[in-house]
C-alpha cells in the first residue's frame, strides 16, 4: 500500500522495480511474524492437501509490515492466480463486478484498505463472500427484479490498517483474521542483510544493526532506508559502505536515534509546543500540522505508542516523559518556530 509518511520517496519506476525485488516471493522468504505465517502456512498446507479453496483472510497492521507480502505469496504457495484491488477505488458495486466474474476458481482476489469501502460495495461483497453468488437488480421500482448470478468460489485476503473501522459483518465473514505487528531488531537485521545481498551492496553486520535500529520496526523503511544508503555511498563515497557512511546517509535524512524522521518529531513537538504537551485530540494536532488525521492514526501514532513516547488517554494524546526527554535529546526541527 502506498505510505504517505516520504511523499519526497515517491516510488519512480526503477524504485517499484526495486520494490518488487526485495519483496519476498514465497512465504518461506518471508522473515518475522512467525505466529501468523505458521497459521497461514497450515491453512495453506490444509487447503492444498484437501483441494479445497482457501478461506477468507482479513490483514490487519500498520503500513508496510507486509500485508501485500503475504497475499501475494498466498496464491504463489496455492498456484493461483491473484487479482489486486483497492478499497478507495471501489465506489460502487459495478467496480467489483469484473473481479468476481473474473476469479477463476480457487484464486484469491486481494483488496487492499478494505476499510475504505462504501457500505454498499461492502453489502454486495457479503453473499459473494458467503455463498459466491452476488445479487443483481435489474430495472427500476415496481418493474425491479433481482437475479443472482453464481461466482466460481475464491478466497478473499483484505487488508487494512485500521481493523477498527471494520464493520461486524463484513468482520465475521472472514474465517481468519490476523494482526501484524513492528518487527524485532534481528528480524529487521534479517531483512536489511536479504536486501542489501539483492541489491549486491556489501554489507557488514554493524551498518545492517545501525539500519535496522533506525527502521521503526518497519520492513518497508529498512528496504527505504537501505535505498537510500545506497545512494549516497554511490554519489558521495565511491560505492564505499562503513557504519560512519549509513550514519552520515541517515542523519542526512533526518532519521534519528530511534529511527523517527521530521514529521514524527513534528508531531511530538506539536503535542509539547502548541498543546503545553497534551491532552489533545488528534483532530487539533492534524489541523495544526495541515495534515490529514488518517495519516496520523494509520502511519505515526501506532509506533510512537508503541515507543511510548505518547499516550491515548480518554482526554486525547499527552506526550510521556519519555517522549520530552527525546525531544530534548534531539536537535530541533524548526529551530526558528522556537521564538514565538
Ligand atoms: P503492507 O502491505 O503491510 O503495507 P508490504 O507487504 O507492501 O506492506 O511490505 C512492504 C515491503 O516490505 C515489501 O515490499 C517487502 O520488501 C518488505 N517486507 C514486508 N514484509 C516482509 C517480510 N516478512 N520479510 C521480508 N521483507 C518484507
């Protein structure tokens, strides 16, 4: 899914190619969320033995923790064909409608941001899901009639980063529902050392560490960052990689000790400069920083909780003594909006 969090690393298409080089290509690549990918891999193993299709899967987790990762390598494990779609594309059912008459049987049908569907392209999804037919009204009024048309049966993997705004319904009709969570700094560690051999950079554990501690526990921003490192080793140090380079690369960036970049800091200082440090609801801190309040929900918040470097009381978000000690520790964003 797309991030919003670097709108100045907006993929060009040698960055999607790239993209689509580091992602893993079958499930045993994949490394970290181990609990998940075991019930996955069983429910895949099962499905194959009995020949059967695979249940409906719902995704859950903040951005690029590899939730298209596992629904692309679903179908590979099945030999399956997969169709790609996205939630806010979807307006009206007349959107789904070429993706369920074209799932071949057995194939999955991935939508991303699932949450984003209207409420009757999620009704008509419901008996497509539940006994792969989907109503169709024909005419208007009186003269209406509805036939039902059957769908060849296929799995449903819905994404989302926000399970919350998922209705009960459409909730319940998925037979598996499986959160992502940040990784671990030796699964990142794994991931920049897989990366980096794909990409024929050298690598040794020590700048690997120093890439994976400053990623926000976020394969997406380890491969981003690790991108970006290689870049500047290319322009600036003759391909050379040293710790020092990856450091002087990332500090370049403004990605900090614990891996927060600017915007993040803006939005601890926001909390502590505008809000005397909170309570505050997230509405005001989005106004006061012209950004969208989904893009804090989905793409900030989740791991500065997770730092706690923020808490969410019932009042809104008040910033931790944890949270002030590294904003004091760091240099400050925008030095000059100190004088007011
Ligand atoms: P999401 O759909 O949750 O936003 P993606 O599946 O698109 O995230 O993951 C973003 C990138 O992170 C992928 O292109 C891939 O390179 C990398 N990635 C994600 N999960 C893993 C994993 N488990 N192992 C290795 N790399 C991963």
């Amino acid at each position: 899914m797309t991030s919003f969090r670097e709108p100045t690393i907006q993929p060009t298409e040698e960055a999607a190619v790239e993209d689509r080089a580091l992602r893993p290509q079958r499930m045993a690549d994949m490394v970290g969320q181990r609990a998940v990918f075991e019930r996955l891999m069983i429910a895949v193993d099962a499905t194959r033995k009995r020949g059967e299709v695979l249940g409906h899967i719902l995704l859950d987790g903040p951005p690029g923790l590899g939730k298209t990762t596992f629904a692309t390598c679903i179908p590979k494990e099945l030999g399956v064909s997969l169709q790609i779609a996205s939630g806010a594309a979807l307006t009206a059912p007349k959107d789904l409608l070429p993706y369920l008459s074209n799932a071949s049987e057995g194939s999955v049908l991935f939508i991303d941001e699932i949450h984003r569907l209207p409420i009757a392209v999620e009704e008509f999804l419901y008996p497509a899901m539940e006994d792969f037919r989907i109503d169709i009204t024909l005419g208007d009024g009186v003269a209406a009639r509805t036939i039902n048309m059957p769908l060849r049966p296929f799995t449903l993997v819905g994404a989302t980063t926000r399970a919350g705004l998922i209705s009960a319904p459409l909730r319940d009709r998925f037979q598996m529902r499986e959160h992502l969570d940040f990784y671990s700094f030796d699964e990142l560690a794994e991931i920049v050392r897989r990366s980096a051999a794909k990409l024929s950079m050298p690598m040794d554990d020590a700048s690997a560490d120093e890439i994976a501690r400053r990623s926000r526990g976020t394969p997406r921003l380890a491969n981003n960052r690790l991108r970006w490192i290689r870049d500047f080793s290319t322009s600036r140090a003759n391909g050379e990689l040293t710790i020092e380079i990856a450091k002087t690369a990332l500090e370049m960036q403004g990605i900090d000790e614990l891996g927060l970049d600017g915007f993040d800091r803006k939005y601890l200082e926001t909390i502590q400069r505008v809000f005397g440090g909170g309570p505050v609801g997230v509405e005001a801190i989005a106004h006061t920083m012209s950004t969208a309040t989904d893009t804090l929900e989905d793409d900030v918040e989740p791991f500065l909780l997770r730092c706690e470097l923020v808490v969410r009381t019932p009042r809104g978000r008040r910033l931790t003594p944890r949270g002030e000690e590294h904003l004091g520790a760091m240099p400050q964003t925008a030095p000059q909006r100190r004088l007011f």
